[in-house]
C-alpha cells in the first residue's frame, strides 16, 4: 500500500505538470513607430502568424487586410483615418483564426505595446 508522502509526492508531480504544460505566451501588439490613425503598423510578439485583418469600431466585417513587411510587421495605409479601437483577425500559420477584439485604443501611441486577452 502507498505511503501518504508516496501519495503527496505523486500529487504534488502531477499539480506541476500540469501548470508547467498549461503555461502559454500571452499575445501583444506593439504599434510601430510612425503610425498614426491612417498608417498602422503591428508587430505582433509571435512569428506563427500568417494574415491579419482589422475590424474598424462600428463595423460589420473585417475590411481590412494589413500586409505583411520585414521583421514579423503587418502594415495598413488608408485614405481616411481608421474608427479607433480596432479589432484584430489572424490567422494561426497551424491552423485556425483568432479574433481580439478592441485590442488597439483610440487614443494609442505608437512604439506602444498592447496586450489581448488571447495566449497563443
């Protein structure tokens, strides 16, 4: 029969484990330097991201595809200034798209970071 400690000991195992194996890298945006409401650039801090799309405050769809540039930055030019905050589409390189909703303000500031609720 187990001892309590054997008993403890195998708990305590599994207990770390599992948050070892739970532990995930939250997702951020840092908006890149020079943007501003109609100029966007992203840079996400994963590199397994294959499309981004922005969704504009208000709107139904995402409407617009940002295009990918060199160092992992996702860049978008308008002709008007964007409906702030912004919600962000992307696909998973693995598979499968992510929505973070009102990720970047309207008041943002560019060479800022800003955090989603999602971890990848």
């Amino acid at each position: 029969m187990a001892s309590r400690f054997s008993i403890m000991l195998a708990t305590t195992a599994l207990a770390t484990f599992f948050v070892i194996g739970s532990c995930t890298t939250p997702l951020t945006f840092k908006v890149g330097k020079g943007s501003k409401p109609g100029h966007l650039v992203l840079t996400p801090n994963i590199a397994t991201i294959s499309e981004v799309e922005i969704k504009e405050h208000g709107g139904d769809d995402f409407s617009f595809e940002l295009k990918e540039g060199p160092a992992g930055t996702w860049t978008l030019d308008t002709k008007a200034p964007l409906k702030y905050p912004l919600c962000i589409r992307f696909a998973i390189k693995s598979g499968g798209y992510r929505i973070a909703d009102d990720v970047i303000p309207e008041n943002f500031k560019a060479d800022t970071t800003y955090k989603t609720t999602l971890s990848i």
